[in-house]
C-alpha cells in the first residue's frame, strides 16, 4: 500500500452525516478521503427531502387553485405541466448538491473520490473508479455513511411488471391516470397525495390494520380521514397476492377480510421500506457486526465491533431522519475531534410527515406511555378551534400531548395540523428544558397565530 493511498480517515458516503463529518476531520489537519459512489448530498438532497419536498409544494399549489371558490377567488380550471415540476425539482436539486461538492473541493487535507467502495479488510477498501480503474484504499479510523436504498417486496410476478420506487417516481414527464401504491408508510402517503392533488387516481394498499403502523391508532385514523376526503383510496389490511399485466394496465391482486379483488392502474409505486447498502459494501469482509436485516450493529457513541470504525445515519438502523444523521455527525465530532464524551442514548426523535396537513411528531406516544406504565394524562384539542386555522380555513386535524401526571412535564406530543412540524418543534423545546405543561398554558404568544394554540392545548384533558 502507497502513501498516497493511505489515509488518516476515511468516510464512505457523503449524506448528511459524511459530508461535515469529512469536512471537520479535514479542517484538524487530518488526511481525509471522501469516497462516493454516485453523487454529493446523500438521500436527502438527491432522492429524499429536497426533491420531494419541493414537488410536494407543486401539489399544494394545485390544491389551493382548486380551493379557490372557498376563498372567495374564482380561477380557470388548472393544468398540471409535470416536466415544469420535474425540472424545478431537478433546479433545485442541482443547486443543492453542487454547492456541497464545491465546498468538499476547496477543503484541504480531503480528497473527493468518485467511485464504488466494498471492504477488503478491516482498515482497507476496494474502489471500483467511475473510469473502470479501481484503487485500494486503507485508513486508520472509517467511518460508514452509506445509506440504504429501496426495499423491493417478494411480490409473485413484480420482475415482470414496470414499477415505480422513490426516486423513479420523481421523473416522470406526466401524470400517472391511476397510481397504484403498495405501502401505507411515509413514502406512499407523501406521494399518494401529491399525485391525487396533480390528478391521479390514487389507492393506497397497507397490508397492517392502520397508516404509519407507529402511530397512534387516533393519529392513523384522523391521517386515514384526510386522505381520504382528497379522494384517494385506503385500503388497510389488505395484502398484495400477485401483480401482473393485461395489456398497458397493471392488475394487482389482494386480498382483504372480503376475499380477493383486483385494483388496476397505469403506474405502480413500491413504498415497502428500505434496505442498507451493507451487500454491497461487503462489510463481512471486514468483520463488522450486521443486524438480521442488514444494519450495522453500533454502541450509544456509533462505534462498530471492529475498533476504528464506525457507521453514522440510515445505514446503522434505528430512526432514518436526516436531522438524525446530522446529530451522528455532531456526536462524533464531539467524540474525537473535541475530546468530548456524547452518545446517542435518550436523544429526542423529532420527525414530521410531510403530508397536508403536516404531522409533528416528538417523544413517545400514547401507546407507549402505557406500555411503560407510565403515570400519564393527553391533553386533545381538534384543529377547528384554532382560531388562526379557521381563519386561513385550513383547520383539519388535531393536536395531543402525552403529559407525565406527577411532574407536568410534556413526554411527547402529535401535532396533525396546518405547520404541524412547526407547532411540534415549540413543545420539543419545552421538552428540552423540562418545562411543565403549564408554562405554555399560561405563557403569552402572538395573536392570532398558531402558537397560541398551544395556551388552549392544556385546558383540554381528556
């Protein structure tokens, strides 16, 4: 092995965890390699958060014209320009990810590698070069940020039918007529309204009992209920049999309490989950400890079985947020370059579902409150007597808090609701400085805006 292949750190990926995390072991001095496979930014950037989300503000903007009569404001009937929303996600996307690389490029002591890694050994890695070259690369300390991809379901007669997965779907050049989703999870609820609001016909095929099976059964429902007034199809314990084609029409077979039927559609979203880029890291290779499904095994401060290294956001398991990776960034950073001493244990979960209305969501829920024998009461309140969501007419959905009855302290909270993630975010920060219920009771907010609904919120046990 040749100095010029040996490297102090190593990081594999370039997500939201690798990509300040390389930075930050560059800027002590460190010589650092980045190796990515395909492009800067991870998930989030490339098929995850920014995409979406911004082909998601096309669907409100699509409602909204559609609501217009309500609000007084008479418009022509709309026309959906799905290349238009197909390149300003692209614009968007671009902006996003050539900025990151560009800063990756102008750090010394880094080294931008563009090109496939898999372990060779414990310290040492195989990169198969995007010009067919391949080098060996070998490092005192790698960190994985590889991330995961797609799950493809065991589904009889899926390889032989064209079918869509999250990244796919945001390139298509026109509406699907009917959209067909498997998977009652994030990734099929955010699409499954977008495309209804852009002029799909949308079913939504869950094989468990409820939506967003981690949820609270009245949080699942009330998500049920929205979707559903949109127009779209819910079908819940309903399980996928068979798919195949009958001419340019996509037949999927399921079976529900009633017995089998068959849903037709002219596009079909895979919304199943994902699956950790571990296979092909090789990571056996290495020695590194996976979970049954493939998941690198890590302690509270992310350090794998094999010294030296260490495995930060989706690819490790657990919540697959980018705001978490993030947080995995910042913990090693805390760890090795400040000397510090953070973990990941006890840390607040702070998520929001992006569809519309928002879900927020922090702490535990209701469910688990009572698993764990807590000592608990829910405060409830429905969105329609929020007096900022009336006047915006914008008021389904609800909010509840899940409160510790002997210190007030708040536990968790669901905030289904116009700026739910928002709302969510002033109760995660009451929960961070162990504030009771009553100091947003009795606090004095702004009015009229949403935040105020939060003086209401706790006068409403039930």
């Amino acid at each position: 092995m040749s100095d010029s292949n040996h490297y102090q750190a190593i990081v594999i990926g370039s997500g939201q965890g690798g990509t300040p995390l390389c930075r930050s072991l560059a800027e002590t001095g460190l010589r650092t390699a980045l190796v990515e496979r395909s492009h800067i930014g991870g998930t989030c950037i490339n098929e995850g958060c920014t995409p979406t989300k911004t082909m998601l503000a096309s669907g409100r903007v699509a409602y909204l014209a559609r609501r217009g009569k309500d609000y007084g404001v008479n418009s022509k009937e709309i026309d959906i320009d799905m290349r238009r929303v197909r390149q300003r996600k692209r614009d968007i996307v671009d902006s996003f990810r050539n900025g990151s690389q560009k800063r990756l490029e102008k750090t010394a002591n880094l080294e931008l590698i563009f090109g496939e890694a898999s372990f060779k050994g414990p310290k040492t890695v195989t990169v198969r070069m995007k010009d067919g070259g391949q080098r060996i690369l070998s490092g005192d300390r790698i960190f994985i940020n590889a991330g995961a991809r797609p799950s493809i379901p065991k589904l009889e007669g899926l390889n032989d039918v064209p079918f869509l997965d999250s990244t796919s779907i945001m390139e298509l050049d026109a509406v699907p007529e009917r959209l067909l989703v498997l998977g009652g999870g994030y990734v099929g609820l955010e699409f499954g309204q977008l495309f209804r609001r852009l002029g799909s016909q949308v079913s939504i095929v869950q094989s468990r009992a409820q939506l967003l099976a981690g949820e609270d059964a009245d949080v699942a429902e009330e998500v049920a209920s929205i979707l559903r007034q949109e127009g779209l199809e819910v079908a819940l314990n309903t399980r996928a049999q068979r798919v195949g084609m009958s001419g340019a029409c996509i037949r999927l077979t399921v079976h529900a309490d009633k017995g089998e039927r068959v849903l037709e559609g002219s596009h079909l979203l895979i919304a199943t989950g994902r699956t950790p880029n571990t296979d092909n890291l090789n990571v056996r290779a290495a020695g590194i400890a996976t979970d049954e499904r493939g998941f690198i095994k890590v302690n509270a401060k992310l350090e794998t079985n094999v010294e030296g290294v260490y495995a930060l956001g989706d690819i490790k398991g657990g919540p697959a947020f980018t705001h978490i990776s993030y947080d995995d960034f910042r913990i090693l950073r805390t760890n090795l370059i400040e000397k510090g001493s953070a973990t990941i244990e006890n840390r607040l979960v702070p998520y929001t579902l992006f569809i519309d209305p928002q879900l927020g969501r922090v702490g535990i829920t209701e469910s688990e409150a009572r698993a764990q024998k807590r000592k608990y009461r829910v405060a409830k309140m429905g969105m329609n007597v929020v007096a900022r969501a009336l006047e915006v007419d914008e008021a389904r959905g609800f909010m509840k808090a899940v409160v510790d009855s002997e210190s007030g302290q708040i536990l968790g909270a669901a905030v289904l609701g116009i700026e739910g993630g928002e709302i969510m975010a002033m109760l995660q920060l009451s929960m961070m400085g162990r504030l009771p219920f009553t100091t947003l009771r009795e606090a004095v907010f702004a009015h009229p805006t949403l935040a105020e609904s939060l003086n209401n919120l706790f006068t409403h046990f039930v």
